[in-house]
C-alpha cells in the first residue's frame, strides 16, 4: 500500500512536466520568424488593434475627395514612410522600411510584379502578386532616396485605418502594421524586426 501511494506522487510529477514540455514544444512551433531568423530567435505576434481609435478611411483617399476611396494613404508620424491601401483589398508601404530583413531583395529588377509602388526608388513592404493563387507580402530594398510625403495625411499613433477588409494601425515604438482579415495576410514593420505573414 505504501508503495501505491508513494508513486501516485510520482506519477503526477512526471505527467505535469510531460504537460509542460509539450506546451512549450507548441508554443515554440507557433511562432512565426523573419527570413533569415529561426523561431527561437524572435518570436513574432500580430499585434492587437482592437484598442486603437479607428479613423474615417474616407479622410484619407488619395485624390482629396473623400468618398472615391480606390486608394487611401496614410504616413506615419516622422513622414518617412507612406502606406497605401488599395481598393481595401492590398496594403503598401514604402520610404524609410524600419526593421528591413538583410536577405531582402533589390525590388528594380522585377518592380512590375508589385501593386502600390509608384514612388520610384523607394524602399518597401509590397503585395506580391506574381502567385495569383497565394499573393504574399514582400520586403524589397533599393539604394536610392524617396520623395517626402508632406502631401500625405498622417496616421496617429494608437490610431487604425479600417478599410473592408484591410486594417493598417500604428502604435508605440515606430511599429507600423497591416492585416488583411479575410486573408490572414499581412506585415508588421518595427525597428527590432520587421516580418510579414
């Protein structure tokens, strides 16, 4: 009887840290990692905008004239970057690309294969569409300067950009992020490492 009940305590001791160990083996393979970085190396999460204070998309069509809404742009706080939503379907944002993977590739070799890049030489986050089946976004990085952005409306900070199914938001530390919510698509751009899904 004593030792029936000396390792019943056993027992339950191994099969919590069996518990354990398969929780932190899933957590682990939940993550998702930035080219070039393992899982273990940065462990990413899709930030929660649902306390962000939504703003009229309509304020920030392209041509001026709220009520079009084909393409709406936003820049952020400093102006370094703008991002676009186009027919709320995609998102872009191009200029200074905090975070930028190193194994980014130089977009001006096959530019054509992204929507929402009319900015020349810039640095962006763009909707790949050369897989129709799977469109995707992609970093791409070029050498050259971006013209300012004074003529874009900026997005707050701790403010969102709802447009059908897109939603663009800026928060604390420079972090600039887009999600498709049909799609599950999307990037999120912040000076320790900017990622896309």
């Amino acid at each position: 009887m004593t030792t029936q009940t000396s390792a019943a305590p056993r027992l339950n001791v191994l099969c919590r840290l069996a518990a354990v160990g398969l929780l932190v083996s899933f957590t682990s393979a939940c993550h998702i990692s930035s080219p070039g970085e393992s899982a273990s190396e940065s462990a990413h999460e899709i930030p929660d905008f649902s306390g962000y204070a939504s703003v009229d998309w309509q304020q920030f069509a392209s041509d001026g004239s709220p009520g079009n809404g084909y393409l709406v742009r936003f820049s952020t706080p400093d102006g370094s970057t703008r991002c676009s939503i186009l027919n709320g379907l995609s998102a872009s944002c191009v200029g200074n690309i905090v975070g930028m993977p190193n194994s980014a590739p130089d977009y001006s070799r096959d530019r054509d294969t992204f929507a929402g890049n009319d900015s020349g030489s810039c640095s962006g986050v763009l909707h790949d569409i050369s897989d129709s089946q799977n469109p995707q976004y992609a970093f791409r990085k070029n050498g050259g300067g971006c013209p300012p952005f004074a003529d874009t409306k900026t997005l707050g900070t701790g403010q969102k950009l709802v447009k059908y199914q897109m939603t663009c938001a800026l928060g604390e530390g420079s972090l600039t992020a887009c999600i498709n919510t049909a799609t599950n698509h999307g990037f999120v751009l912040r000076p320790s490492g900017s990622w896309t899904f």
